[in-house]
C-alpha cells in the first residue's frame, strides 16, 4: 500500500492557508464539505502560548509524526501463508499553522494516499503517533516545565471520507514535584 504525501510540494502559503480551513472543524458535524479527495489524512497539534514553541526554523519542526499499520501479505514458501509485515511512515506534510491572533499555537499535518477498505473483511487499524524531538529546545519564560503529548497515539480505521482527527494537545507537568509527607 503505498502512500504518497503530494503536499509536501506546496508552498508554506498554501499549507497555511489549507490548515487554517480544516483547524475549526467540529468532530461530529459530518463531512459535508470535503476540501480535498476522501484519502486524506487531517490533523492539528495545539497548545497554549504560554508554554513557549520549539526554538526551530518552523514549530512544526519540534515534533515527529509516525502512521503506523500492518500490511498483509502473501507468503508463497510452504506452506503458502499469509504474514503481517509492520508499516511505519513519516508525516512529512505538517506546518505552522497558527495566525497572530490566535491564543494557541497550531500544527497541522496532512497526509495522503489511505484507501477505504469499509466493508472488508479485514479492516487496516491506523495508528497515528505524535512525540515531540528531544533534541529542540523550547522558548518558554516558566522553569522546570516539562512538555508532553496527550494522547500520544490516535487510532482509526479508513471509510469513504476524509479523516479529520481530534487535536493532539501539548500540556505540561511540573519538573519539581512535591514528594507527600516531606515538605509539611
């Protein structure tokens, strides 16, 4: 199943401009304006601008974006069998998605080339994970912050629409936790 990314030739104009249409999708309105072919792949990354941005030529830069499925294939050695061959893939189509005035700052991602297979008899189970690059630092005016992805993976099947996935959420957790009972 190959999968191509054809937005990765677009302009940083034209992502922008895609991402801001589908940022204020409502999960659960139904897809009744489809911008793009049904193969898509539509998501967003958002946190509060409070907690800084990766310190990267592009925020979208600071994270890494993994489709993760199994393929099925057919084995002819005998006996002939089938083998489930893990697939992992970059989303290489993701941008800074934010405006000036937004309160949050917004990564969107795009991918193409994910085929329905509703009413199959074997569904392909997605799995749609997000992490952030350890390596990037952070603009941030708060210390001992430490950032995390919520959730961290999204799962999903393809139907006939476009997927549009709920955002990912960067939050943080105090790096100096208060230990019960030691400080009283």
């Amino acid at each position: 199943m190959p999968i191509e990314n054809p937005l990765s030739t677009l302009t940083a104009d034209q992502l922008k401009s895609f991402g801001s249409y589908f940022r204020n999708y409502q999960p659960g309105v139904g897809d009744l304006v489809t911008p793009v072919d049904p193969g898509f792949l539509l998501g967003s990354i958002i946190w509060p601008k409070s907690l800084g941005k990766p310190l990267t030529s592009d925020i979208s830069h600071g994270f890494s974006i993994w489709l993760k499925f199994s393929q099925s294939v057919f084995d002819f050695t005998p006996p002939a069998h089938f083998i489930e061959l893990p697939v992992v893939l970059p989303v290489s189509g993701k941008y800074d998605a934010t405006r000036p005035e937004d309160e949050d700052y917004h990564v969107g991602f795009v991918m193409s080339g994910l085929s329905s297979d509703e009413g199959s008899s074997h569904r392909t189970t997605y799995a749609l994970e997000v992490s952030l690059h350890t390596d990037v630092e952070w603009t941030s005016e708060v210390p001992f912050i430490r950032r995390f992805i919520s959730p961290r993976v999204r799962t999903f099947q393809k139907g006939p629409t476009t997927v549009w996935l709920e955002p990912f959420r960067v939050l943080k957790r105090s790096g100096v936790e208060v230990i019960p009972g030691v400080l009283s």
